[in-house]
C-alpha cells in the first residue's frame, strides 16, 4: 500500500470515528429530550431557524426509547456535548428549556 493510500485509509477513519461520534452526541440530545418530554426536532429547529431538516437527527431519533425505558440523562451531559461538537446554539436553547423548568420540591 503507498503512503498516499495508506494516508486516505488513515483519513477516512478519523472521518469515520468523528462521524459516530456525533451520532452519539446527537442520540444524547435526542434521548435527553424524550425523558424530558420535549420534541428533539422543534428545539433543533428554534437553534438553526431556516436549516433542512437533519437527517441524522431523524435516523438517530429512531434509536431512542421511551422515558421509562432510558436511563437519566443529567443535564450537565447533554449540555456537554453539545458544547463539544460546537452546537452552541443548541446548547443554548436546552439552556433555556433547563431554566424554564419548574423547580422540584
């Protein structure tokens, strides 16, 4: 194998590693939304007004599962990787819904 080839393989798999990561981030946002109780489509779009619909956000909501089926998400975590995948926007506006909920006890 050349190392131009060698290169490209080494290329496509860091490609493809980002890839899934950010489907796992997006299934945390989606999941975390579902235990939350709100639509994971209306806060992607309140984040990118105007954008096409998310194909990999629709994909991935097929991999969530019902609230009494899923483990507690905290907030911090969505918040998290959000941020580290730069979805600041998004990270904003679960913020938000955050903010709004009412207080326990």
């Amino acid at each position: 194998m050349s190392d131009k080839n060698r290169l490209q393989t080494v290329e496509d798999m860091v490609v493809e590693s980002y890839r899934q990561e950010e489907d796992m981030m997006i299934l945390v946002f989606a999941q975390w939304c579902v235990n939350e109780g709100l639509d994971p489509q209306e806060l992607y779009e309140q984040a990118y007004p105007g954008q096409e619909q998310n194909d990999r956000l629709q994909r991935v909501l097929e991999l969530t599962v019902p609230k009494e089926e899923a483990g507690p998400i905290p907030d911090d975590t969505v918040l998290g990787v959000l941020s580290m995948f730069g979805n600041d926007d998004l990270a904003m506006v679960v913020s938000e819904r955050i903010q709004g909920r009412p207080k326990k006890g």
